[in-house]
C-alpha cells in the first residue's frame, strides 16, 4: 500500500534579539517577585520591591506586567513551554497519547540544574497561591493558555481523520494531570524525583484521565 511522503517541517523563525532581551528581563522580574514572595509573602511584597530587587525602574515592571502575582508567570509557565516544545518537534500524525505521555515524563524528570530550580519556583508559588486569589488565578490562567496553545500540536500528531473532539479532550485531559500533578507534589516534601514525584503523579494523572481515548 502507498503511502504520500510525509511534508517536512517549517523551521520556526528563532526570536530576534529584542525579544530574547524582553524575555530576559521578564525572568529576572519573575524571579525577583519569586523570591520576594518567599521572603515576604504576596501580601508584604509590592511591585516597586520587585522592580527593585530586578534592577528595573517600576515604570518597565508595568510596561510587562500588570499587577505583582502576574509577574511570576513567565516562572510558572516555563515548565509548560519546554513540553509544548518537545511535543511540537515530534512527527506529525505520530500519534497523540504516547507522545503526551513521553513528554511529560521527559520534561518533569529531567534531573538537570534548570529543571530543579524550575520545580522550585513552582513549588513555592503554588504554595503561595493557596493563600493569595490572585496569585491563584495567574497559575490557572497559565494553564488556560497552555492548553490552547496545545491544541494546534496535538491535532498535528493526531493526523487527518481524528476525531477533534477527542484531540481536545486529550488537550484538556494532559493540561489537568500535570496540573494537578504539581499541586499535589507542591502540598508535600517529597523530592522532584523517584516516588511522589512530579513526573509520577503527571503519567498517572494522565493514565487515568486519558483511559478509553481511542487516540494512539
């Protein structure tokens, strides 16, 4: 049986210098407004600690971000990009559940310097957020935009002939196992590897959530 060659992929256009610059400078906000969370709590921190502790001027802490808690995202959502990353530089039709499952045990088990300081980040800011609304809703906003964002990769790896409802489900379903995932490590001590992990709890989120998916 034939098949058609399968279409060789676009390269994507690397960020110019401006906006590896403003992506810079966003990180060391959200790292500043991090470790004052630590120290002072949401509450006993403002946005001029912050863009003090960055080195910026309070007008360029407004120019990216529109309250305290909102500067932490570019921290919370760094975790998100490199999966979508991953999934994105898979094979197109390849299939969707293993990829997803693949990805996620990848990008949360990767016992390199970044992704444990990233893991720290997150554990203290969603221990935070349990007390703060605000902080709260910038981490659920994360996950609204990563899982729109993973839409258009899934329905890539899915291949033509797949039921688009299912693909979002799925969609749906990884953005809520790695969710949940990290709440749950982030309310205990137990270490970014091995048992009650974060990259456990996300496959068996997403073993759970994901059975009777008749997407491969």
């Amino acid at each position: 049986m034939s098949t058609e060659p399968q279409q060789p992929k676009t390269p994507q256009p690397k960020p110019s210098l401006t906006e590896r610059r403003k992506a810079a400078t966003q990180l060391d906000i959200a790292r500043a407004a991090a470790e004052l969370f630590a120290e002072h709590g949401p509450d006993g921190t403002t946005a001029e600690a912050i863009a003090t502790r960055a080195g910026v001027a309070l007008r360029t802490f407004y120019r990216y971000f529109r309250s305290k808690q909102d500067a932490v995202a570019p921290l919370l959502s760094g975790g998100g990009d490199q999966w979508l990353a991953l999934l994105a530089s898979a094979e197109p039709g390849s299939g969707v559940l293993s990829n997803l499952e693949r990805a996620v045990t990848e990008v949360l088990s990767t016992p390199d310097p970044r992704a444990a300081e990233q893991l720290d980040w997150t554990r203290g800011l969603l221990r935070a957020a349990d007390r703060d609304p605000a902080l709260r809703a910038v981490w659920y906003r994360v996950n609204q935009e990563g899982e729109e964002k993973l839409l258009p990769v899934l329905t890539a790896l899915a291949g033509p002939g797949a039921d688009p409802l299912e693909v979002r489900l799925a969609g749906a379903a990884a953005t809520a196992a790695i969710r949940t995932a990290l709440e749950e490590w982030a309310r205990t001590d137990a270490p970014a590897q091995g048992p009650g992990s974060p990259a456990e709890l996300a496959a068996r989120c997403l073993k759970e959530l994901t059975r009777g998916m008749s997407l491969s």
